[in-house]
C-alpha cells in the first residue's frame, strides 16, 4: 500500500519541475483561447518575441518594467520574511513617487542635491505610509492585509487629488499630471535609467545581508514561528514593526525611480498595478531575494506580451487573465510538489 506525505522541506528540483509543468498548462491553455479566437500560438509566440528581444524598444521597454517590479516584488517578499502580508505596496509606491515630485517640481537645486534629496524623500514616504500598518500589526495584532490594501486607495486618491488640483500641469495643459520635472534619473542607454542597475544591487544586497546576518535570521525566526522566537529572546513586535517599515521604504524607492526615470511626471494611474504586482513576484521568488530577479523578468515579459496581444485586438485585461492563470497553477504545482507517495506495508 502506499500513502502521501507532506514534505515539510520541498527540494528545489521538485518546485523546479513543477513549475515547469505549470507553465507549459499555462501555455497549453493560452493556446486554446488563441484558437478560438482565430489566432495561432506559434505566430503569437514569434511577434512576442520579435517585439520583445528583438527590437531596441522591446528591450527598453522590459528593462522599464523590470525595474519598479523588482522594488515591489522586494518590498513584499521582505514582509513575508517576516510572517506579513504587505498588500499595500502600490499605495507606498504612489506615496514615494508622490515626495518624489515633490522635489522634482519645487527644489530649485542641482541635481546632485536634489536626487539625493528625491531618493530619501521617496524611502522616508514609503515608510511612513506604511507606519499606521505596521504598529498597528507589531503592538495591537490588527490584521496588515486590511490596513495596508485600504490605503491603497488612499494614496490612490491623493495622486488624482494633486495632478487635478494643486499641481496640476498648467504649462502643456497635459490632463489628470504634473508638470514636468525639473530633475530626472540619469540614463543607460536610450531611455533605460539607472534606477534599474540601482534596484538590482539593493535585491542582491537583501539577498546577501539577510542570509547571513543576525537580523535576517531573527526576521525569518519570527516570521515562521512568533512562539519559538519569543522563548529565544527575539523581540517579536519591533521585527514586526521594522519589517513593514522596510518594506514600504522599498515600495516608496521604487515609486521615486518611476516618476524621476520613466514618466518624469506624476500622474494619475502612475503605479499600473505594480504594488499588486510585486506580490505575485515575491511569490514566485518564494524564499530566495535573488529569485526576484527572474521573478520580475517573467513579469516583465508577461507585460509586454500584453501589449503585443493589444496590436492583435485581443482585450487589455488579458495580461491579468495571464497573470492570475500563472498565479493559480505555479500555486498548485508548488502544493502538489510537497507531497511524496510512500510505500508502507500491510
């Protein structure tokens, strides 16, 4: 006879393999919708790649969206480090990318005094926004999820609020924006910024300080078993408290490097989903910050393959159809990948 059992450690080969064949279900999938609606997988496999990596645009347009998807991918995935669930990194995206313009618009300084400035202003919003969460978490058990998704919609309106209103752009007449700013993220190449090579650096900097630091073992300790940390000696509710801190300092970052490299305004609409995003990075990444790398890549790639799907007059939404179908069946295939079949005698 033979039972299941549940590994409580999953081998990498296992999450590996199976989100392989997760992927191919997704294609699988893909490619029956396409048929029906009268268009061939192989021909839209090609386009996407073509316009993807074989074009200047394509490659600019993936190294943009990889970058603030790495910072929110690398703002949740710091909270589930630590045991929580950070839904609100779109709201401290907007709210860095808020402080941000607010230097960009009306610092009259260089821009070796004001980037700084903007890249403290953008960490110091991302916090802040996410403080009320975080102590609310760390000291009076109030569920994150709930704080940090609600003032999503917050900083959400705020943004409207400003480009409608005060800062509205009253020198091209652009609508629902900012003027332009005054001071941008140096470039690459072409458009590429280096808010990208900046974001890669700070994930292999969490990757390397988190695996081999004290904090990072007292972060993951609390994260997986509050009880346990407790009796060590680790103060539960400050990691809580930092965590969340940290976490929307990354988000508020990523939102700086949109407005002050790619938009060069703020704009209603700024964040295009990537707060939300960033979750389904973080949770491809699992427990590894340097697969956030790859992670964000994917993500990328499934964006611009959105915009392909657009110019065949397939709908904007089915990048998140996409999206949620990766998310669901990686999910299960991670779920079945920790069971093993052990053979046991009668």
């Amino acid at each position: 006879m033979s039972r299941r059992i549940r590994l409580a450690v999953v081998p990498a080969r296992r999450i590996f393999i199976g989100r392989l064949l997760a992927l191919g279900f997704v294609f699988v999938v893909l490619a029956v919708v396409l048929a029906m609606l009268g268009l061939k997988l192989g021909m839209v496999a090609r386009l996407v790649v073509t316009s993807t990596f074989g074009t200047k645009f394509g490659l600019e347009d993936l190294a943009l969206y990889m970058t603030p998807l790495l910072m929110t991918g690398a703002a949740v995935w710091l909270g589930l480090r630590a045991g929580l669930w950070n839904i609100g990194a779109e709201g401290q995206f907007l709210a860095g990318a808020t402080a941000a313009t607010a230097i960009g618009l009306f610092l009259p300084a260089s821009a070796l005094v004001s980037l700084p400035l903007a890249a403290l202003a953008g960490l110091l919003a991302g916090a802040l926004w996410s403080a009320v969460p975080a102590a609310g978490r760390a000291w009076l058990g109030v569920s994150e999820i709930i704080t940090t998704l609600l003032l999503n919609f917050i900083a959400s309106f705020m943004v409207y609020y400003l480009v409608t209103g005060p800062w509205a752009d009253r020198v091209t007449g652009a609508q629902v924006s900012s003027e332009r700013l005054h001071v941008a993220l140096p470039v690459i190449h072409g458009v590429v910024h280096w808010g990208g090579v900046l974001g890669l650096v700070i994930v292999v900097a969490m990757g390397l300080s988190l695996g081999r630091s004290r904090f990072g073992y007292e972060l993951a300790l609390s994260g997986s078993n509050p009880t346990a940390a407790h009796y060590a000696g680790v103060s539960v509710a400050p990691r809580i408290f930092v965590a969340l801190l940290f976490s929307g300092a990354l988000a508020g970052l990523g939102g700086m490097m949109e407005v002050l490299g790619t938009v060069h305004r703020l704009q209603g609409g700024l964040a295009h989903g990537y707060g939300y995003l960033g979750i389904v990075v973080a949770l491809l990444a699992r427990k590894s910050a340097f697969a956030l790398i790859p992670a964000a890549f994917l993500m990328a790639v499934i964006l611009n393959t959105g915009i392909v799907l657009q110019t065949l007059q397939v709908s904007a939404s089915s990048v998140l159809a996409i999206t949620g179908l990766l998310v669901f069946a990686i999910a299960v295939s991670d779920e079945l990948a920790a069971y093993v079949k052990l053979e046991t005698q009668k």
